[in-house]
C-alpha cells in the first residue's frame, strides 16, 4: 500500500514536472555560458560500476579543464536508468524535457540508449553515447544529433571470432544474456568465426540480468565444443567466470569473449579470471602516452585504476569539448557544433581515433590477457575497424 502510494506520488511528480518543462520554449532557459548535461547511467544494478566509471571519466575531463569547455561552465542533471528500458522513455524525458539539458550523456544497456535516442532526436537534443553498443543508434537509427564515443556490439565481437580462427578452433558454443548486446555480439562473433570457416553448435541465451548458469554450463559441456564465446559485463560476468571455472569448463574448453567480460571484474573473480584472452578497444599496458597521464590522474583521484568505461566517459566529455570550441562555447549554434564533433579528431587513452560517417569510433580492437588484476595487451585483433552501419542514412 505504501509502495503503491510512493509510486503514484512519483508519477506525479513527473508528470508535473513534465508538464512545467513543456511550457518553457526549448533551449530558452540555459544562460548562454552555461552548459547543462544530463547523464543518464545506472547507479544499481549489475551495470552500476560501469555507470560510475563513466561519470568519474567525464567528470575528471572536465575538472581537468577547471570545470568549462571552451568557457561554458559544465552543470550537471543525473538520473538513475537502473538499467531498465521499460523506465528509459520516461528517464530520458526528465532529463530532456523536465530539466532541458543541452546535451544527453548515456548510458549502459543498449535496451535503455535505443529509448533514450528517440526522446533525443525528437527534440534535437544533443546525445553522447559512452558505452551502449547497440548497432542501430548508428546504424539505421543514425542521427545528426547522435554521437558515440564507445563502441557497436559488433566490433569487439567480430575481431575475437577472428582470433578465435586464427587461434585454431573449429567449433564454437556462444552464451549471452538475450538482449540486444548480447544478440548483436554473439552476431558478429558468429560471423567472423563462419567467415574463418569454423562451425557454431549451438546459440544459448538467458534472459538479463539472470545469473543462474549451471544448466547452460551442464549444456555446453555436453556439446563439447572447441571454444565458448560469451557476452556478459559488470557483476554478472564475474559471477559467471566463477562458475564456469567451478564446473570444470575453463580447464577444457577455452573461453573468449568481448572484454567486456574481464573490465573492471578481475578483482570480483578471485583468480577464476587468469588468463583468459578477450578482444576490446582499450587495455592495460597500452604504449599511448595520453594513457599514462589520464591512468595518473584517475588512480590520484578516485584511488582504483581505469577501465574501459571510464575511458569512454572521458573521450564523451573530450567529444563535447570539440564540439563547444568550435562555437566558443555556444551549445545553441547546434549546425557548427556537430559538424566540428563529426570532424574531431580524439586523443583518447585508447589511442587516437576519429568518427565514421555514422558518428561511431573507427579503432583498433586489441587482443588482451587477463593477468592478475589487469587484461595486459598482446596484440591487435582488428585495425582501425569502422562498424558497417548497416542501415544508416545522414
Ligand atoms: C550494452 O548493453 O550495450 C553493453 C552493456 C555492458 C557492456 C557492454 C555493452
């Protein structure tokens, strides 16, 4: 009864709140030396470490700048995603139309950003995307207004099907959680591993964020294949190293997968995770010298080493700090901003990349080695690889 009752009174308040954003004409209420971004991440959940790497990323970027991109003083709106698309519409509107950020940061789950871009384009709001990969925000749901600085579900996953052939195996069984990463990894994986000329048993999946694996486990090792290829990220992964190590597999039936599987997770999986070799735009150990000033500046200030996420969410605030110099700080010059964003060029810790013509990183997927608590480089699985954007018309 309680619960009922918070929740009536929460969906009044939006709806107020709503209602109140909608009378103020767009873009009218942010003083021009001022830039209102919304990040929209998960703070609970499996995904919360990841949420909380981005805002550290994107927040050091910024105070490294002493708070201003090009003069603009950063402010921030944050909500809460919970990793949950059935909430992300509504989200999205708070952030967009309540508190009218001018610019859209986010998030995790690709369910979630899919959401998040339709309420972004329909009020051409800015809309930095930091980590979901779903294939579509570039591809057929590309945008003027749309920008990642992360990665499409389909490269990391590709360049390990490759490696996976070049590594020898013949068959393969893949695992995921049954959403749209999950789905569009175990795709390109698939892909790269035919293309090589190996042959997948079988395609399992759970639904997210489930952890129960044992049947899946008892499944795959009665396939017997030569090589598991899995997506899972955040606590969920480390749970299911754990028990993939615990039912016997990881000693006979070499596991691969997106690093997504081994960033930030290392610790969580007690040692289950030696040795395991994953593909993914960013490791440790990387010869890149803006790596070594932003490891620095990271570890000095939040007292852990960076991951992955915390790398896109310094390359995000990197991206608007491009768009905002190229107008001198003015968010509403919306037509050169872009076309400064779509021009940059980003001095990434994963190394320097650029954007393809549909908004998207164009990067090296390296080849890494879990060893101790990091995932050590020790090769390139794919150059410079651009996502085919299948569907994207600008
Ligand atoms: C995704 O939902 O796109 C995603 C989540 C965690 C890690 C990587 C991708």
């Amino acid at each position: 009864m309680k619960q009922a009752q918070q929740h009536r009174r929460s969906v009044m308040r939006a709806v107020v709140g709503l209602a109140m954003g909608a009378l103020i004409p767009m873009g009218a209420a942010q003083a021009a030396d001022k830039v209102k971004v919304g990040l929209m991440l998960p703070a609970t959940g499996t995904y919360a470490a990841l949420g909380s790497a981005i805002t550290n990323g994107f927040k050091l970027y910024v105070e490294e700048q002493g708070g201003k991109l090009a003069g603009a003083e950063i402010e921030y709106a944050a909500v809460d995603d919970e990793s949950d698309p059935s909430k992300a519409t509504e989200n999205a509107n708070r952030l967009v139309v309540r508190d009218r950020v001018d610019a859209l940061v986010g998030t995790v789950h690709s369910g979630v950003a899919l959401a998040m871009a339709r309420v972004a384009k329909s009020r051409d709001t800015l809309f930095i995307v930091p980590n979901a990969g779903a294939d579509d925000l570039t591809g057929s749901l590309c945008s003027p207004n749309l920008f990642r600085t992360s990665f499409t579900n389909w490269q990391p996953a590709y360049a390990m099907g490759k490696a996976a052939i070049e590594r020898g195996h013949k068959t393969a069984v893949t695992l995921t959680w049954n959403y749209a990463a999950g789905q569009e990894a175990v795709k390109g994986f698939n892909q790269a591993f035919t293309e090589g000329g190996g042959k997948v048993l079988k395609d399992l999946a759970l639904p997210f964020p489930n952890v129960e694996f044992q049947s899946y486990l008892t499944e795959i090792a009665a396939l017997k294949p030569d090589a598991v290829y899995v997506f899972f990220a955040g606590g969920g992964a480390a749970k299911f190293v754990r028990d993939y190590a615990g039912a016997g597999l990881k000693a006979s039936v070499p596991l691969y997968s997106s690093g997504f599987l081994t960033d930030g997770t290392l610790e969580a999986m007690g040692g289950a995770g030696e040795g395991l070799i994953t593909a993914l735009h960013y490791a440790d150990g990387l010869e890149v010298p803006r790596d070594k000033t932003f490891r620095t500046a990271y570890a000095a200030k939040f007292g852990t080493q960076p991951d992955v996420y915390a790398v896109q969410g310094y390359d995000a605030a990197q991206l608007l700090h491009a768009g905002l110099k190229a107008v001198g700080g003015d968010v509403k010059k919306k037509a050169e901003m872009r076309k400064a964003m779509r021009e940059a060029s980003i001095d990434s810790p994963r190394g320097a990349f650029t954007l393809s013509a549909a908004h998207n990183p164009v990067q090296d997927i390296y080849l890494r080695k879990a060893e101790g608590k990091v995932n050590k480089v020790t090769g390139i699985a794919a150059k410079a690889l651009a996502d085919p954007a299948t569907g994207c018309k600008m």
